[in-house]
C-alpha cells in the first residue's frame, strides 16, 4: 500500500511538469528600503520565487518569467519585515499574566499572528518559554512558508535564586555556578538558539542582584556551546561590569543613569550590542492609561473586553498609587539618552520592545518602540536599519532582515514613506511572509468582532 501511494505520487508530479514548476510572484515600481541602511531608491523590482527573493533591481532590467504573476506598486514602499528582538510570547489572556495559565501552542500562534499583521515577521522571545516553543520552531524551519512571525528563543532564561526575573511556573533558577553550567547545558541541548540572564532588583525591592559568579557561569557556558548570552540590566555598574566579562548584548538600556562615553567606549571595544533599548516598556509604565488606546491601529488587535480593563478607574488607580510610579519618567529619560549616546560612540543597537507580558502589546509596541528611537535622537533611516538588517545581524541570521536575492520574501509594503517619518511604518499597505500575503492589521481585527472594529482612519 505504501509503496502503490508513492508511486503514484512521484507519478503526479513527474506527469504535472510545467504546473509543478517554481511560484513566481514580481513585485514593481516601489521605492526600496532595503535594510541595510542605504537611502530609499526609487523605481525598483523585485521578484519571488517560491517564498524566497530570487532578484532585486531597477524596473527597467525587470525580466519577468511568462508565467509570473505581476504586481504594480507604484508610489508604495517596500522594506524588509520587522523583527522585534526582544518579546515573550503566550503569557497572556487579556491583562491577565499567568505563565502556568495560558503558555500553549495556540496562545503563542495568535501572538504571532498579531506581530505578523503589523508587519513584525521575526520575533526574538527572551526566556519566558516552555519547551514545547522548540516543536513549534521545529516546525517552522521546517516548513519555511509560514503565515506568522518567525520565533528565534532564548528558552528559559537564568535567573538568580530569589532575586528578579523569569516567569512563576517556570523551573529556571539557579544558585551555584555549577548549577548554573548545568542549566545552560541542558537548555542549550533543547534548541535554544540564544542564551538571557537576569540582573535587576526592581529598584532595591527584590532580594538580591545575580552575583557576577553565576553570570560569568552563564556566558562560559553559552559561549562554551557556541552561541551569544544576553542580559536584562537596569544598573550602570552592572551593565560595565558584564561588558568585561563578555556579555554579547544588552536588552535594555542602562537606566538608574545615563550612560556615558565611558561606558559605551568600552561596549564598543567589547563587541557588546545594545540589541534592545525597550523604550516602549518605560514608557508604557509612565501612563496610568495608555494614551492611544482609542487609536484603531492599536485597539483592532485588541479585545473590547481588554480595553475597558485597561479603561478601569480602579487600575489606573492602582497604578498611579505605586510608590514606583513616579520614578518612571526618569527611568525612560535616561533609557532614551543612554541609547544617544551608544549610538553616537558607535555601539551596534538593534530594536526590541519587551512586548508580551500583562499591557505590552504585540505589535504595536514595535511601532511605538521605532517612533521613541527616533525621538532619542536617530534618524528614520537608522532606526529601519537596526529593526531589520542589524536585529538579524545579531543572531547570525542569513535569510531575514533586508531585501536581496537569497532572503525570504518577508517584505513591509507601505503606503507613505517611513525614511520621512517614522510613524509612516504604520501605514501598511501588505505584509508577505515568505512570499504569500498574510492579514494587515488594517485588514482583519484580530481579537474582536468585525462590527466593533474601529475603522482605517
Ligand atoms: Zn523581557
């Protein structure tokens, strides 16, 4: 039987010929983006074969395949697809945050169906995951032509017995450095394609910081199996201290202060990338109620039910009550100019969100993320560029992150340009993944009923 089933299988595609032949799809008359930092170029082409861009270039050397299906983008923008390089992923219903509650499967593909319909196609997700996150990228690399975000995982992260980080629920602390070596090892041999540690103490309120024993642990051991280990700091004096021990990035910024040219001179000379600044995380905690949750290119991703929690004047009560929450303001202030002076020493910074946990919104927080960098003092262009080509840099990513021949068709098609203003990201046209279209926030509300979706404006 077995043997009859793939005979004739073999027998259809052999008999199909032409109609088995690649996919090819040409994109035409867009201005590119092209993620590496270039300047927008007008005029340009490209074409997609099976899922992948198999050619980039002016127009006018266009030669199109007769088979090929043509699309004309006259007066849009193509640039690569997002990537989000710090998130957590299915820790969520609503507002509500409980790791043990709602991690599975299919919480974590509705996530990244959201981040694909705000055209953030690859998401790196920073520690908070169980193991079943590896069948899942299993699956995806596998499969390749996907309709959601790409995952690149740090798995669990480590963190220090007792003291800040991690999710309840989730086995990953450890309290000696041969315990640590341990859990490194162990995770590494599950797939992780990175490595996160924790060292914050939530302004004095939470025990003790991880002890430089255990991160010199965690990065021996990350390095020991060939890949990068990144950190979560708050603190100036941690995040120069974890500079000479060898850490590969930080995703946040310095923020008890600002840093200085001191430091960032030294990160330089370290190869230490500041692969996150989550300004859209310091942000979010300065406002009682989020200022756009109203804007429909925010509230059509999110439950009607969700929205009047986050509208609820005993939360916003709550929140503003907080002996924390006055600190916020400057907590954002430093991360901003920390982030100016990094760039402007030449430290190599990506852009990630810490979107994900309870009122950190998928997606939308990528955009708010870009428009706070550019308002910390980098250009549009600079901005794109560290949200694409050097986010992928980062991990060693070949496929994603600008638009060439060789990459996967994972492209953000804009109606305005985002080299001008970089609020202009959140005019999406479309968004391809691999090749193939998949829902825009702008065409699907993805966690309401159609008729309480607020309209395009
Ligand atoms: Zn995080």
């Amino acid at each position: 039987m077995r043997n009859t089933l793939r005979y004739t299988l073999v027998s259809l595609a052999f008999c199909a010929g032409a109609q088995v032949s690649a996919e090819t799809v040409a994109l035409k008359n867009f201005t590119l983006i092209d993620g590496t930092g270039r300047a927008p170029v007008a005029n340009q082409a490209l074409i997609m074969t099976d899922g992948k861009i198999s050619w980039v270039g002016p127009v006018s050397k266009l030669r199109v395949p007769n088979s090929a299906e043509t699309q004309d983008l006259q007066g849009k923008y193509v640039m690569p697809g997002i990537i989000d390089s710090h998130v957590h992923l299915g820790l969520v219903n609503g507002i509500e945050q409980d790791y043990s509650k709602f991690y599975d499967r299919a919480n974590v593909e509705k996530q990244l169906k959201i981040y694909a319909a705000y055209g953030v196609t690859t998401v790196y997700t920073l520690g908070t995951d169980g193991d079943s996150i590896h069948e899942l990228i299993a699956d995806q690399r596998r499969i390749g032509r996907i309709d959601m975000a790409r995952v690149y995982t740090a798995g669990r992260g480590v963190v220090f017995k007792g003291s800040y980080g991690g999710v309840v629920g989730l086995d990953q602390s450890v309290a000696t450095p041969a315990e640590t070596s341990a859990m490194v090892s162990r995770e590494l041999a599950k797939g992780d394609d990175f490595v996160k540690l924790w060292m914050d103490d939530e302004f004095g309120t939470i025990g003790e910081r991880m002890p430089y024993q255990i991160s010199n642990a965690v990065i021996t051991a990350a390095h020991a199996g060939g890949k990068k280990a990144v950190a979560h700091i708050f603190y100036y004096d941690n995040a120069a201290a974890l500079t000479q021990e060898g850490i590969d990035g930080f995703m946040h910024q310095v923020r008890d202060r600002i840093a200085d040219p001191a430091l960032a001179n030294q990160m330089k000379a370290k190869g230490v990338w500041q692969i996150a600044s989550t300004l859209s995380r310091e942000a979010s905690f300065t406002y009682k109620l989020l200022p756009f949750v109203d804007d429909p290119f925010f509230s059509r991703a999110v439950a009607p039910s969700t929205i009047a929690n986050l509208k609820d004047p005993a939360r916003q009560q709550r929140l503003a009550s907080s002996p924390l929450f006055p600190r916020y303001q400057a907590v954002l202030n430093n991360a901003m100019a920390s982030l100016a002076t990094e760039a402007r020493a030449g430290v190599k910074y990506g852009m990630g969100t810490d979107s994900g946990p309870s009122a950190r919104f998928p997606g939308y927080f990528a955009h708010w993320e870009m428009d706070l960098m550019v308002q910390s003092g980098l250009t549009p262009l600079q901005v794109l560029t560290a949200a694409t080509s050097t986010n992928a840099k980062f991990l060693g990513l070949t496929d994603v992150g600008t638009v060439a021949a060789g990459k996967w068709a994972d492209l953000l098609v804009l109606d305005k340009n985002p080299a001008a203003d970089i609020r202009n990201t959140r005019a999406i046209n479309s968004v391809y993944i691999a090749g193939k279209k998949v829902p825009t926030i702008w065409e699907t509300c993805v966690d309401r009923p159609a008729d309480t979706c607020a309209a395009r404006p």
